[in-house]
C-alpha cells in the first residue's frame, strides 16, 4: 500500500482527489499496488466533500507519518509550497507537483535535495497541463541535442486571443471567461503578463540544455499590449496571433530564451492551436520536429500529468525520472535575442510609409490610418529595432514566428 497526501485542495489537488477515486482501480491495476489517499492538507474545511475526511491543517501529521511516502504539492506560489516541499524530502518522501513557478525558481536544489535523500522530485503536471512533455523530453528524446523548443505554454491567454477572434470579445470579457472555466491563475497578472509561460519555458530549457535558467533572465512580454486591430491584422492575412515561449541554442551553443506574442502563418501547426489548449514544439538533432498537442490547463487534465508521476514512483521507474546534469551556473550560457534578426510587424504614429521606408531597409505596408502606419519589416537586428522605435511613437512590435 502507497500512502499519499495532497497538499492544497484547490483546483488542481480536488482533481488529482476525483480522479484517484474514480480511476483507482484501473490505476492499481497498472501498478500492482493500492494507493490510498491518506490526507489533504488545506488552510480550509470541505464539509460536503467525500475526502472531508482526509482534511488536515497542519503539515507536521503529513510530514511526520511514515507510511506516507508521496506528497502531491499543489498549492502553487513559492512560499509554503517551498517550506513543505523541502520538509518533505528533507523526510525522505518523494514530492511531486505541478507548481512551476517553485521548479522554475528552486528546481535545482530540490532535485539536488531529492537526490540526497534517495527520493524523487517530479513534476509533469508544471508544463502543459495534461501534455506529457517532461518525460518525452528527458527521457525518449534524449538521444537528441535539443535545438529548439517553441510553445503555447499558457491556455488563459490562447483562451483570450481565440475568443477574441472567434467571437470578437473584448479582452476583459474572454479573461472573464477563462477565470470562469477555472484556467487563469489566482490573480491573472501572471498569465496575461507572460510570467507563467516564462516559468514554463524555463523548466523546459533548464531540462532540455542541463542548466537552470531562471525567470529573471528571460525577457517576458504577456498579451496586455495586444489590441483588437493587431488580432484582426493577423486574422486577414492569413496570419494567428499567438504567445509563444521559445528557448533556441544558437550555433555558439548559448540559448537564447524569452516570452513574446508572434505573428504566426497558418501553415505552421502551432496556428491552429486554439483555446485552452497548449502545445510545444521541439527540434532535436536526430528526431527533427516533434509536436506535443492537448489540454494545457484544468483540473483533470493536470491531475491526469501528476497521477503519472505517482505512477512513476510506485513503479519504481528512474528515480527523478532521469534529470540528471541540471546545473546552476549564473549567466554565460545565454544569449541576448537583441543581437539577432527578426522580422517584425510595427506600428508607427505620425508617419506615412514613406517616412518609414526610410528607417528599414527591407519593410512592406500594411495600411495607413487614423496616423498611423502598419508595416512589416524583415532581417532587422532586434536591439536596433529596439532603438528605432524607442524614439517614436509606437505600439508595442510584434515579432512573426519564422525566424
Ligand atoms: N493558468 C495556467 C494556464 C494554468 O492558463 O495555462 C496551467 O498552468
């Protein structure tokens, strides 16, 4: 019998409870063993719940019971969620969890930490909701140098652009929505600013090239900047607007990480990626390009990615399921997207296309209107665009994804 305890009876710890109930046989069945859900720790009662039971308030019962082997973490933040998790393999129990903002800050010394006590830290559930995409990428894809990997790593703001388009809703009514339906984060700055699909990218290019890059070092810009006149461009030519997280290692081998809004053509897979949904593209030296497809946030799909790490553990499989090499080395492996070309669409106020003909070598119009003229410019240095538009009265510019 494997005991576990949830920390955290919030979305995404009901749903790992729901679907341990309802899926426990089958589970058990794959296994060969009984998981027992033995406590749910929460500041909070749940007196109509079935696990009303299980409640408990204080970490300690958890941490000092030795038939609990496995701490399912998902109380999200970097606060208690941090304390529990290091108590926890401080006692010799395996944490698993789907908080990717404690494994995109402190992921590297609890796996150090997990490794010294024998036990295992995991955490499928951090990226991609339902996606498995820590697995492959550690494990079946490890025969590759990864070259590149590029998401939608967040499913309120796919929500937001897809409703936007689709149903012409203003941005703060597809927010709404997408709070309604449980996707956003407790407070939706972190979803619409960026800050989730940063510490997303980050697990998966600290896994993908063995050194821990912190969201501090990966320029990150959400979607509050995107206008409904930016979707509608996008939209009539052809194009998508969408959030994408990239990590790409440079032929100097540094890697080059940061969160942005992409024009992104409708040939290319990653367009067609719609609401909730998230998806992750990988390049790797042997495979080529490799895409991971499914339900990127929402309370079974994650419990579906944290229950197949308890799977994992109660198998017996590679401990840490094979994260190894995860270093921590300050800044000398990455490298300032500002020192490469893109090609970009701008917004300029107070200039015709004339005037703005004259500022890149290589642009095309979009329209002229209200003052303001809309091009496409191509192969522009990106910190010289910086420095271009700094000086003007601009939107935001919008890079496309094919460089
Ligand atoms: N708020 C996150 C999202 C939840 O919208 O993708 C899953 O990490």
């Amino acid at each position: 019998m494997v005991n576990v305890a949830i920390l955290g009876f919030g979305v995404v710890g009901s749903g790992v409870a729901e679907v341990l109930d309802t899926n426990g046989r089958h589970i058990e069945g794959k296994v060969d063993d009984l998981i027992r859900l033995k406590y749910i720790l929460d500041v909070r009662d749940f007196p109509d719940s079935p696990f009303a039971g299980k409640v408990v308030h204080d970490f300690s019962v958890i941490e000092q019971d030795p038939e609990v082997s496995i701490v399912v973490e998902t109380i999200g933040g970097a606060k208690a969620a941090l304390d529990f998790t290091r108590r926890a393999l401080q006692a010799g129990k395996s944490v698993i969890t789907s908080n990717k903002e404690l494994v995109a800050e402190h992921g590297c010394e609890l796996l150090r930490l997990a490794q010294e006590k024998g036990v295992s830290y995991l955490f499928e559930a951090s990226v991609g909701g339902g996606i498995p995409i820590i697995r492959p990428l550690n494990q079946c894809l490890a025969a590759n140098e990864i070259e590149e990997i590029t998401g939608i790593l967040n499913g309120t703001t796919n929500y937001i652009l897809t409703r936007m388009v689709r149903a012409g809703l203003s941005f703060d009514d597809a927010l709404r929505e997408a709070q309604a339906n449980g996707y956003a984060e407790q407070d939706p700055t972190a979803d619409i600013e960026g800050h989730d699909a940063c510490r997303k990218i980050c697990i998966l290019a600290s896994l993908a090239f063995g050194r821990h890059i912190y969201p501090r070092q990966v320029p990150t810009e959400g979607i509050t900047g995107v206008t409904l006149a930016d979707v509608a461009y996008a939209d009539s030519c052809g194009k998508k607007l969408k959030l994408l997280g990239r990590a790409i290692r440079r032929t100097d081998g540094k890697v080059c990480a940061y969160v942005a809004p992409h024009l992104v053509d409708r040939e290319n897979p990653l367009s067609g990626v719609e609401d909730v949904f998230n998806a992750i593209a990988v390049r790797g030296n042997a495979i080529g390009d490799v895409m991971f497809y499914g339900r990127g946030a929402g309370d079974l799909p994650t419990a579906s990615a944290v229950l197949s790490d308890v799977i994992e553990i109660v198998r017996g499989g590679c401990r840490n399921a094979g994260i190894i090499g995860w270093t921590d080395e300050g800044d000398a492996h990455l490298a300032d997207r500002r020192d490469y070309d893109i090609h970009a669409l701008v917004r300029i106020k107070g200039m015709d296309f004339a005037a703005v003909e004259k500022l890149f070598k290589d642009c095309e119009p979009i329209w002229e209107k209200d003052g303001e003229t809309a091009a496409l410019v191509y192969n522009v240095n990106e910190g010289e665009l910086e420095k271009i538009l700094s000086g003007l009265d601009a939107a935001p510019y919008i890079r496309m994804f094919d460089c």
